[in-house]
C-alpha cells in the first residue's frame, strides 16, 4: 500500500489478520503478529465486530500516534474510538481522563501529578520494601510451594495503591474479583457492565463515608481539594478512583509476576542480574519492552494524516500495538532478544506523550523492590510446573498469568 490508499481503498490479497490475538508464551507477542511487522510499520488489522483499523507495529509511528494528540483522539466516549472487545464498550460510560483528550485530560491529570512524583515515590520506596519482606517471610512460612501471583505478586501493588488512595485493603478480595473482570479479554460486554457497576457503587459509597471524616489518602486530598471547591463533581472523582484502583494494582501484579517467570526462563540474565546489582533498574525497563504487559492502545483520527506511508483519514481507528513496536528492531537492535543490559528506556509499555501511564514511577520502584528482593532472599526459586502449563491471560486485556507455581 502507498499514500494513495486508506482503509476504503486498500485492498488484500488474503483476510486482514485479526487483531487482539491469543498469546502463547506469556511473555512473547502472539505469533500472528509476526504478520503486522512483515506488512511494515502500519497495516490494516479486523476487529471483533468486523471493522478495519490500522494497527501501528513500528516504534517511530507508534510515537507518533502516541504524542499527537491533536490528530489522534483518546476520547472513549466517541463514536470512532475502535473498542477492541465487547467489554470495552462499557468503558465508554466511565468518564477519566485516560479516555479524554486536551484540555480535559490536562486539568484531571494535573490533580493528581504531585502523587506520583519521582520523589513522592521515592519517599514511598521503605514501606514497599518492609510490604515486600513481610510477604516473603509468609511465602517461606507457608512454602516451599506456592502461588507467588495470589502470594504475592496481587497483594504487592494491591496493598500499595489501597494505602495510597485510602482503600480498605479488608476489601481487597472483591475489588480484584471485579477487577479483572473488567481487564480480563473474554469477559463479555454484559459482564463488564455489571463489574463497572460493582466497583462504581463501592467507591461511591467509600468517598460518601470519606466526605463525613478526615484521612491522609489521595481520596480524601482530592475530597478537600478537587471536590467540595466544585472542581470535581462526584461522579467524576469515582471515575478517577476506578481508573486508579483497578489500573494501580492490576498491571503491575502482572507485571512482577511475568518478571519473575522472565528471568527464570533467561538463567543467564538472572545470574547477571545477581552478580550486579547496579543492571536492575535498566533491567526493569527490559522486562517492561520485552513483556509489553497493556498491549494494546486504542486512538482514532481526528483529521486526515499520513502514518507510516498511509493516508488516514478522520474517524478511521488506530491501534498502537505495544508488544510489537516494542521489538521494531530500529529502535532495539536484537529486539527479539532479552538483555538486562539493554537501554531500553525508549520503550513505550508506559505509552509516550500527554497519555504516559501517570503511575510509572511507582510500578518502577514496586517491580524493582519485589523483584530484587524476592531472588535475594529465595536463591533457589523456581518453577513448580512447566512454563508451558501456567494459565495464560486472555487476549484484548492485561496480558499476564493466573497462577505461578514456585518452589524453593
């Protein structure tokens, strides 16, 4: 295809390659994406219900998708923005600013910036670490076999983004039931009505007992600050407080849990990793490029615009393809390849631009803290059962595992 072509226009020879597909190692893009990077770095993919959509695989026009915000919407509530499942119509009915464009995105974003600062994170990184060895001394009370997701790669960020928001984590139980239920692929668009319900009601009814007596989380900060001064209505502050618990705990849960599976299938990286200390941070970038946890980011286009040799035109769906722009070997020579001592900050697992995961520094300093910890203190960790055996996430949500059995 050239210039001249758009998604009316363009023709193939065989049927558009199908777009979320079914991974089938844990940490690998599924193999039919193999096709997009061979069809070059936009190409048309179909979706569930049938429409054709661009799928960005290469790193530069993923930037470039991801940093013009202006010709490529973010706004869920739209009629053009492509749902890439059932369930992601009913996100349309929750109103944050991950699904809005400038400046709406900008004034909510800006509400909660100071949380998740480089510093207001480092000031958090003792307590993780004191969470983070208390739940290994339960695993080596309990073991030497356990289920190092249940154990603890959920409760780690769990328990994180409960104090931080002021969550019960005595609920904790229920809101990772519904959780997933929202970022689980299959799940169908009448159930992730009702999850959305669930945790719209529980939080609902958190931040009207919040508003009757003073606590120290972000909710109670953005109650005094954002809500009673009428820069918030209350539905708007639920809908923030849903984005943040479920995307606060659900893709670094997955994210430690695939790092540690990661570096038990790559001994060698391991054995780098723990003969100096000073990789682990570049070594947490590279499992974040590699393993390409949120693959997956929806945009549509605002006004006509040439992507990658293609002419879009307004309305038609983008989709930025993590996992592959993640191995576009112009940007990571060897892509396909796993190195902890790669410089792979350039990686765009947490987006780029406006958008970028506004979390980032905390899922950092959480992934860097369980990771180092957990193999310091279980040298002999390792796999109960066969990589090949562990249940797989399913496509179109959070890519991850269910369980991850371990002995030491």
């Amino acid at each position: 295809m050239t210039t001249a072509d758009s998604i009316d226009t363009a023709r193939s020879e065989q049927p558009l390659a199908a777009y979320p597909q079914a991974r089938g190692c844990p940490y690998q893009p599924p193999t039919g994406y193999q096709r997009y990077r061979e069809e070059g770095p936009v190409s048309l993919v179909e979706l569930y219900n049938g429409r054709r959509v661009w799928a960005v695989s290469g790193h530069a026009e993923a930037r470039q998708v991801l940093l013009d915000a202006v010709t490529f919407s973010s706004d869920r509530v739209h009629p053009h923005y492509p749902a890439t499942a059932p369930r992601f119509e009913a996100a349309r009915k929750v109103r944050n600013f991950i699904g809005m464009d400038p400046p709406e995105h900008t004034v909510q974003r800006r509400m909660l910036l100071s949380t998740f600062t480089v510093k207001k994170v480092q000031a958090l990184r003792p307590g993780i670490e004191r969470l983070v060895n208390e739940l290994i001394d339960g695993l080596e009370a309990k073991g030497p076999v356990a289920d190092l997701v249940a154990d603890f790669a959920l409760p780690v960020p769990s328990i994180v983004i409960c104090e931080l928001l002021g969550v019960p984590y005595s609920d904790h139980a229920f809101f990772e039931q519904q959780s997933r239920r929202v970022v689980t692929g299959t799940t169908s668009l009448e159930d992730s009505v009702d999850a959305f319900a669930q945790l719209s009601r529980y939080l609902d009814e958190l931040i009207r007992r919040k508003e009757q007596r003073t606590d120290d989380g972000l909710l109670d900060t953005l109650i005094a600050e954002q809500l009673r001064p009428g820069h918030l209505s209350h539905r708007d502050l639920v809908d923030i407080a849903l984005l943040l618990l479920v995307a606060g705990h659900e893709t670094t849960a997955s994210a430690i849990a695939l790092g540690v599976l990661t570096l038990l299938e790559s001994p060698e990286q391991l054995s780098a990793l723990r003969a100096d200390s000073a990789l682990l941070p570049g070594a947490v970038e590279e499992l974040l490029r590699y393993m390409a946890i949120a693959d997956g980011v929806a945009r549509f286009a605002t006004r006509d615009a040439e992507l990658g040799g293609h002419r879009v035109r307004a309305g038609d769906g983008v989709i930025v393809v993590i996992s592959t722009a993640n191995r576009d070997e112009g940007a990571f020579p060897g892509a396909d390849a796993f190195d902890v001592a790669r410089g792979a900050r350039h990686h765009i697992s947490f987006g780029h631009g406006v958008h970028q995961c506004i979390g980032q520094n905390l899922a950092r300093a959480e992934m860097e803290i369980a990771l180092s910890t957990l193999f310091r203190r279980l040298p002999g960790l390792r796999l109960a059962v066969p990589a090949g055996e562990l249940p797989l996430k399913e496509p179109g949500g959070v890519q991850g595992i269910w369980k991850l059995p371990v002995r030491w």
